[in-house]
C-alpha cells in the first residue's frame, strides 16, 4: 500500500489528433495540394509554457511510428516552409533535404510540450534514431526554434579537472569559470574571455589545484603567497600558463570577496623561452604531400610548402582572396607560385564538380560546409596528410633565411612576421644541420 499517495496523470494530452472527418478530408487531398504555397508567407508563435517531466524513457519504436504518421502540426508546416527556402538557398541535395524533414518530424513526435521551442541538446540526441542533427540546428536557428542549451566543451573540460576537489574550493573555482565565459555586469565589470583562455588556464592549474587538496587545503582562501611559490613548476610553459591562470582565479574571486588577499598580486609572470625552429623536413615527403590524389591536400600543402600560411590562415580563405595569381592576406599582397596556380585550377574544378550549387564563400570545403557558410576547421585537410602545418610553415622560412643569407627584413616581408620571431630562424645560419651544404636545405622548394 501506499503511503503517500498515487501520482495520477491523464492519458493521450501529448498529441492532438485531427478528427476523423478532417482526417479523411487530408488524406483524399493530393499531396500536392497539401504543400504549402511558396509564396504564402506562414506565421507560427511557440507556445510559452512547457510540460515538466518526472524522468525521462527512451522512445518506444512503436508509438514513434504512429505519431509520425500524424498530419503535420502548424510548427512543422512553418518549419518545412522555411526548410525549403534554406535548402534552394544553400543548394541541399534532395537527399539531405529529405533527410532534415524526417528529423523534424522524429522531433515533433518527441515533444513533451507540443507548438514549444525545440532544445538544442534533444537534436543532438537525433543520430541515434536514425535523424540528423547539424542541419537541423541550422533550420530550427532560421525559425527561430531553437532553444541553445548546449553545454560548452570547457565547462566538460573543467569537470573533469575540478573531479575530487573539496566542495569548497569547487564552488569557488565554478565562479571564477562563470565569470571567464559569460564576464560580468556587477562591479567590478569584467569582459567574457574566450573560452580557448579559460582551457589554457585550467591546463595549467589542475595540477596546482591537485596538489593543495591533496596537502588537506579545503578552500582557496588558505592559500598563501609562499603556498603558490612552492607549487609552481620550476620552468617552462607550464609554469607559465599556471601563473597566469592562478593569476586570474585570484584576481576574480578577491573581486567576488571570497577570499581575502590575492596570493599572486605583485608576483611576476616567468617569460616563455623561445623554442628553437625543427630541423628542415624530409624532401620525399613534401614531394609526396604535393602531389596528392586528393585536391584540397595538394593545394593547403602548396600554400604552406611555398608562402609559409598557417593553419588558421588556410581555414578563413576565401574565393574572392586570390584575384589573377595573387593572393590578397591582410595587408599583403602575395604573387602565388607557378606550381600552387597548377593546384590551385586542380582544386577549383574538383570543388565546382563536387559542391556545384554551394554558396560557402571560403575557398576550401568539405562535405559538412558544402552545404553552409561556415569555414572548415584548422584540421582540414591535414587529417588526410602526413604533415603537419606548423612543421611545414617552419621548413620553408628556414629554407629562404638560409637562401637570403639571414635577412631579416625581407623575412618579416615575406611571411609577415614580427622581428623577434625572424630573429628565431636567423639564430639557425650557424647550425651545422642547417647549412647550406646539407642536402636537405639545397633542394628546398622556392617560390618566385
């Protein structure tokens, strides 16, 4: 028996069915006629309240059948009409369009509030009942659908660094978090940061962090001057980044007043020795890399081979950068070299063989920014290489210092660095690696 009494609910609330009449009247209907017109403008307004849950069941098959099968509700209506125009606008495949109408209709059938705004975090879970999530994302945004509720990958990653720390010092470390991400209105103001700082703090401090709760510190406030010395590594990187972050962790809560001095004030930041560039790479492999079967390979390893671009540089390139053999970055103008310009017309007629109807503006694409405008990541296409960018940008500016004799000048020109980092490669004249006579730095390629 129970003893607290039985938790009621009334049945079949979830869905509004049609009623038979009108059922009839829409399945008679032609589906054409059922379409909406393309130049009917369709208005739809969310319903604002939302239907709580107990807990939540994975979707019965059987019953996401049946409530698939429903005549389309008025935000589905809205959301196909919109998803038509984005699909001619961005050139979706039918496939792919097809492909989003039956994951808006998996989600439709899973609402637990049905006419209310969608939640980014139940269309990612799509994929596992056979939907699609990113182009989802992008039509529930252009409705005005989607309700963004994803969580941040530093806040995972800062979960998984903070796992075991006392409660005390946790709290206190999830408001400095929160103040980094989303910044601060209250006095004092302080701006967001990007999330990329945020991570390179908690990389340097987790084992600080560690450390203390593992010496019984319950709180940060403990924390003294002498206690953030003894902790710090000795040289390096890492002992840069963990001053800086301990910096900032400090900084922020002896604003919030939860600790009462700031160890770290007055303390100075260790400077970063300078790293000596890697010795040149192996001219088979370039040589390799360049002729690539694959198009979007050849031409990234001819940018980098010849005008030194970085990774970042590569990703944020577009069509309208490179104008009758030169390419336009920044504030320099770089007359492109006779063996990128041959890979260059490789890639442009693979890209408009491939994506023929894409309006993604950046030169290089891949099959998930075909179909939008975004920028492909700094990792493309250098998964499908046997380089790494940064190794291969070192090579060839080690390569003209020596062809150049050491000028400095003409390096910083060339590749648009600053004095002190050409002052890095210039250090090299007198390696015995690195001279002219060794093999590996004669048959360097050279752009004109």
């Amino acid at each position: 028996m129970s003893r607290n009494g039985q938790q009621l609910y009334l049945a079949n609330l979830h869905y509004a069915y049609a009623p038979s009449d009108k059922r009839r009247t829409l399945q008679a209907r032609p589906a054409a006629s059922r379409q909406p017109s393309p130049s009917r403008t369709l208005q739809f307004t969310p319903v604002r309240w939302r239907q709580l849950l107990l807990f939540r069941m994975p979707p019965n098959q059987g019953a996401l059948k049946r409530r698939i099968a429903v005549p389309d509700s008025e935000m589905l209506v809205y959301c196909d009409n919109i998803l038509r125009e984005h699909a001619a606008r961005h050139g979706w495949s039918k496939k792919l369009t097809n492909e989003v109408k039956r994951s808006l209709k998996l989600l439709q059938a899973l609402q637990d509030t049905p006419g209310s705004k969608l939640h980014a975090s139940d269309v990612l879970e799509l994929p596992r009942i056979g939907g699609t999530a990113l182009s989802t994302l992008e039509i529930l945004a252009a409705a005005d659908l989607l309700v963004d509720d994803r969580t941040l990958a530093v806040r995972h990653y800062f979960a998984k660094h903070t796992a075991g720390l006392p409660t005390k010092m946790t709290d206190q470390l999830q408001t400095w978090l929160d103040v980094m991400i989303e910044g601060s209105r209250q006095a004092p103001r302080r701006r967001a940061r990007h999330p990329q700082t945020a991570h390179l703090h908690i990389l340097g401090m987790a084992p600080t962090l560690k450390a203390w709760a593992d010496q019984g510190h319950q709180s940060l406030a403990e924390i003294t001057t002498e206690d953030v010395r003894a902790a710090l590594p000795e040289r390096g990187a890492h002992r840069n980044f963990a001053e800086q972050g301990l910096r900032s962790l400090f900084t922020v809560l002896k604003a919030r007043k939860q600790i009462f001095v700031n160890p770290t004030r007055g303390m100075p930041i260790t400077p970063v020795g300078t790293a000596i560039p890697l010795l040149p790479l192996d001219t088979e492999a370039i040589r390799n890399a360049l002729n690539s079967p694959d198009p979007a390979v050849a031409l990234a390893i001819a940018l980098v081979t010849f005008h030194a671009l970085t990774s970042p540089q590569l990703a944020a390139l577009y069509l309208t950068d490179i104008r009758d053999g030169r390419l336009t970055l920044d504030d320099r103008t770089i007359p492109l070299a006779g063996p990128v310009l041959t890979r260059l017309r490789a890639y442009l007629d693979h890209r408009a063989c491939t994506w023929p109807n894409t309006i993604n503006p950046h030169l290089f694409v891949n099959r998930k920014t075909g179909p939008r405008t975004t920028q492909v990541s700094r990792n493309f296409p250098w998964f499908k290489a046997q380089l790494k960018p940064q190794a291969l940008r070192e090579d060839r500016i080690l390569q003209e210092i020596h062809a150049t004799g050491g000028d400095v000048r003409r390096i910083c020109d060339l590749f648009g660095l600053s004095i002190d980092a050409a002052l890095r490669y210039a250090g090299t004249l007198e390696h015995t690696d690195l001279t002219t006579e060794n093999p590996r730095v004669r048959s360097r390629p050279r752009a004109t």
